[in-house]
C-alpha cells in the first residue's frame, strides 16, 4: 500500500542491558555446538522482572519513549496495536489496555495483533489505515523468551531470542521517518509448521515445556516438506518487498539499509538474503547476532538503533521486514528525513537503553 503523509513521528526501544553469552551457554550444555556454529550468535539480551522488565513493561518503557520522541500527547493516540508472539502477562487479559493506562492515553483502541513477527509492521499498515489520512496512532511490540515456558537457546532451531520492545508513534504532522509503502503476504498452508501435532485444548500450559518448535516443524514434515517452505517462502518475501518497492516508487538499489530479523548466519541466508538479494552487511546482523531475536519489535528495534548510530543521512531509504509464524510477511519502505527528534539521545533507566 503506497503512503502520500504517513510518518513515525517517533520512535523508542527498550533493551536490557544484561546478556548471556552463546561460548558459555555451549559450555554448560544449554546450546548446542552445532547450533552455535551455524548461527554465529555472540549473546542474547535478557530480561529481569524482578526489574521490572516484562514484556509488558518493556512495551511501556518503549512507548513513553516514542511518545517523548514525537513530542505527542498522549491524548491525540486514536489506536494502539500492540504486537505479541508468546506470553502476554496474563491470561484473560488485554494488555493493549494496560498500555493504554500506563501512557497515559485517555481513550483509544487497544488492539493486541497476533501475526507472530510480523505484527510490527502489519500494525503500522492497520495504524495507517485507521487513521486514514488524520489522527494518530501507536504501534508496541515486546517479547521476554523465558523458561519454563520456553529456552531462547534450545526451543528453536537456526536462531537464539533476545528480549527487548519497540515502539512507534504513526501520523501525518511529519517526523523523522516518512512511510511510502507497506505490504502483506501471507500463507496459511505453511500454518502448522508452528502448530505442528500439539493439542489446542485449553489450558495449553498444562502441557510439556519449554516449547519445542523443532519437534512442531518435524510434525510438519510429515505433511509438507521443508524444501516446499523455502519455496514458498522465497516467493512470498520477494513478492512482499518488490511490491513495497514498487508503491514506494524505489528501486532495489535504492534502499540504503535492510532491516531484516535477528537470525542466525544460515537461516538469515536461506530466508531473507537469498529472497531480497541482499548480503549481511547491507543490514544490522551483526547487532542481531548481539542482541538475538526479539520477535515482532526487531523492526523497530532495529531502526531505532540505526538512527542513534549516525550511520543516516537524509533521503536514504530503508525497507524493515518482518516473518511471522502462520506464516506472514510483512515489508515496509521508510525514507529518513532528518527532522530531528524532540528526544534525541538514548535514556539509560532500570538497567535498559531506550
């Protein structure tokens, strides 16, 4: 979808400053060797809640960030869509609201979306298409990857998460970020390759943990192959950002930085280099491999640490894509435009860079 005044008018991040470290996780049998050598992972940034650092708290220390950025009052957010991809809190609970109470936003709606590691960029074109041309809207994201419900460093393969948050203020008063486009693929027949034989009976926590995704993709398989999966993945991702680029009349070699997910070297190489014809310095892989992946805030994440970097100049474009379980793609082109920020150095609070 092409964007004539969509902006981020302000954006934040919450990372905590604690790591774990991939060389001693290998040592004490936590993460495998081989694993460790194909993803090339330094560390994995963890969060504390006895700190204060849940995921919905995370969210919120990110929003009051991106709020101070803009220089909005909260009273002009007209929607909040919150991204989630494990635990939320709680249960039969809306944590969209808790936001909403915790930044001070008298009325909005709150919208919690569910595409996994996509929904930072699926809720910027949901934020776009509510406002509609006025008003103003937030995008949150957070994730904490903890045991016993799952092990960033075994309940996966190809990858290690990272905990953090990011959040976005999207209007049409500019900013620091103009959006020219977005776009959204999606595959429902790669669906169960995250479901894989598990039951759906509540309550699910009664079941075996830490989650085992790789044991979800072996019950895929036994449908569906994995080379069916790179196939398809390969096509949606490639049809998702050529039409990013196309709405945005921009040309690949056009696009200055590519935002992709924190993977690991081999999946990063397989599902995102290989499909955007890109290579690992043309993005933030090396911080990724850093920080792991956070889930649905690696977007914004990311460009929040590329804009502090000093590495923009006006007029450089970048496209931020985001790969979530279900499966869908999300891809959206962005043009720095070097406004400044009204917040415009990182805020060191609760032991997180913001």
């Amino acid at each position: 979808m092409k964007w004539d005044s969509l902006y981020i008018e302000g954006l934040g991040s919450y990372l905590p400053e604690e790591r774990e470290f991939a060389a001693e996780m290998v040592a004490a049998g936590r993460y495998s060797q081989v694993e460790h050598q194909k993803t090339g992972q330094v560390s994995a940034a963890i969060a504390r809640p006895e700190r204060g650092e849940t995921a919905p708290e995370m969210a919120a220390d990110a929003g009051r960030t991106a709020l101070a950025d803009a220089g909005t009052d909260p009273a002009d957010i007209d929607v909040l869509a919150h991204a989630v991809v494990l635990h939320n809190g709680l249960e039969a609970w809306n944590c969209g609201a808790y936001l909403q109470s915790e930044l001070d936003i008298e009325e909005c709606i709150p919208i919690e979306i569910r595409t996994a590691c996509a929904g930072a960029v699926v809720g910027m074109e949901l934020v776009g298409r509510w406002c509609a041309g006025s008003g103003k809207g937030m995008v949150t994201a957070s994730d904490a990857w903890q045991l016993p419900l799952f092990d960033r460093w075994a309940s996966d393969s190809g990858l290690v998460y990272g905990d953090g948050a990011g959040a976005l203020v999207l209007g049409h008063d500019g900013g620091p970020f103009q959006v020219l486009s977005t776009s959204l693929v999606s595959d429902p027949l790669l669906e169960r390759m995250h479901r894989g034989n598990d039951s759906m009976a509540v309550p699910y926590y009664g079941s075996s943990t830490p989650i085992d995704l790789c044991r979800r993709v072996d019950a895929f398989t036994e449908t569906r192959s994995i080379e069916e999966f790179w196939t398809r993945n390969t096509a949606a991702l490639s049809r998702c950002a050529e039409t990013a680029l196309a709405d945005a009349g921009t040309a690949h070699s056009d696009i200055a930085h590519w935002l992709v997910p924190h993977f690991g070297r081999v999946l990063l190489r397989k599902q995102c280099f290989a499909p955007l014809k890109i290579d690992a310095g043309q993005t933030l892989a090396e911080r990724g491999w850093e920080i792991g992946h956070t889930g649905a805030a690696d977007p914004v994440v990311g460009l929040d640490l590329l804009r502090h970097s000093g590495a923009l100049t006006p007029g450089d474009r970048l496209l931020l894509t985001g790969i979530g379980a279900g499966f869908t793609w999300g891809c959206a082109v962005v043009e720095y435009t070097g406004t400044h920020a009204h917040t415009t150095e990182k805020n060191e609070t609760k032991g997180g860079v913001r």
